[in-house]
C-alpha cells in the first residue's frame, strides 16, 4: 500500500527540517526550490508540486519572488512556542500577511517574557533571537540587558550606546537594525500598542535582505502596524 496524502505532505514539510538557507539570506528561514523539494522527499516533480501548491493555497507555504518556497506564515503561528495572547496574535495576522506580501520578506510579531531588561524575545515563528541585536528587542526593552553578547561587528555592545538607542525608538515608534544579529538581513520594527490606550504589548516588523530601500519596508512597517487593534485588557 502506497504513502498516505498526509504523508506525503508531512514529507514536504519534513523537507524543511534542518536546511542552510539555499536560496535567501544566510542564516534566515530555509528556502526550497521545487526542485528540491521533490528530490528531498523522492516524490514525482508532478505529484511535488500539487502538494505544493495545496500547501501554499493553505498558508503552510510561501512562494517567494525569487520561485522559492519557505514554510508559511500559519505553519509558524501553529508552531510557535512564543508567549503571545491570542488575541494579540488574531489582531496582528492580517496585518503580517500583508507586510510579508508588501515587502517580500519575513514578517514577524514579537513579544519580551520575563522582566523588562533581561526577558526573553520571543517571536511567533518560534525563534527567541538576542534583544539587543534585533530591532524588536529594541522596541520592547526597557532598558540594556545585564549581558550584551556580539553576534557580528556591528553588534551593539556598549551599556551607554543601546541606552540612547532606546531612548530615540522610543521617541519615534519605529526601530532599525542592520546586520547586528545576522550579516546581510535588516530589521524594522514598531511597537504594537494595547487597545483602550495601552502600553506597548508586542512589536511588529520585517526582515528583508540589505540593499533593499529602507524607506520602502519603514512605510510598509508603520501601515501594518496601525492596521493592528490589539482587545482591551479585560476590566
């Protein structure tokens, strides 16, 4: 008797597991081609591509620009270990998928667990990257972690310098950081407010690959954002 349908789409998704990125930034989310894909899971390119595409109309894959496909926005929701209230999440989804879509990057959403200086960033997609070299963090923290560990040469690792950058996301809503966690990606940021005239309950934002204009993905950030209506607080 043959593999079963789940089975070969788990397969599909199995084909992700443990890949370098082969076809966008080093070190971000795995990117397959096609090609790939069928080769991975010894399945027919036709039969590939129909699961593909099925993962795709789902939202458990994402095809990219360049042809690619990476694992999808509701996938890495559904897999999230991050803290995030669901309510949160619900408000902010339509706003991710547009981002994503606008800018062609990886969107995400943010929330710090733990006290506000040495919490844990935590995204849903499931990642749990540095505060301080990320423009996330740089949106949640209150203030400089205890340790501030290097993760390229343009990690931020002064007490002094990450206090003042704080301090300007702080005043203007919105945080930048290029290549501090990873070489070649920059991130863009902005604070998720509560609803009912809250505080800052997540962060919002995009990684896109350098060389991309700037201007473009901060625009595109501030939109999405202001789409979000996080519910008040129960009383």
């Amino acid at each position: 008797m043959g593999e079963s349908v789940a089975g070969r789409l788990f397969s599909v998704l199995d084909a992700f597991e443990d890949v370098a990125d082969a076809g966008g930034v080093s070190g971000g989310p795995p990117v397959l081609r096609l090609t790939d894909i069928a080769a991975r899971t010894g399945l027919p390119a036709p039969t590939a591509l129909r699961l593909v595409r099925e993962l795709v109309a789902w939202g458990g894959l994402e095809r990219g620009a360049d042809g690619g496909y990476r694992l999808g926005l509701r996938l890495r929701v559904l897999g999230a270990a991050a803290p995030c209230p669901r309510g949160l999440l619900d408000a902010a989804l339509p706003a991710l998928r547009a981002l994503g879509a606008r800018t062609g990057g990886h969107a995400d959403l943010a929330v710090l667990a733990g006290p506000s200086a040495d919490g844990v960033l935590c995204l849903v997609g499931g990642d749990r990257p540095p505060p301080h070299a990320t423009a996330y963090g740089k949106v949640l923290l209150a203030a400089p972690p205890a340790e501030l560990p290097r993760h390229t040469r343009h990690t931020v690792v002064s007490p002094a310098v990450l206090a003042g950058q704080l301090a300007r996301v702080r005043a203007e809503g919105l945080a930048v950081c290029a290549e501090e966690f990873r070489l070649g990606e920059v991130t863009v940021a902005a604070p998720v407010r509560g609803g009912g005239g809250g505080g800052t309950v997540g962060a919002l934002g995009v990684t896109v690959p350098t060389g991309v204009p700037l201007d473009r993905v901060v625009a595109a950030v501030r939109a999405a954002v202001a789409r979000v209506r996080p519910p008040a607080p129960a009383p």
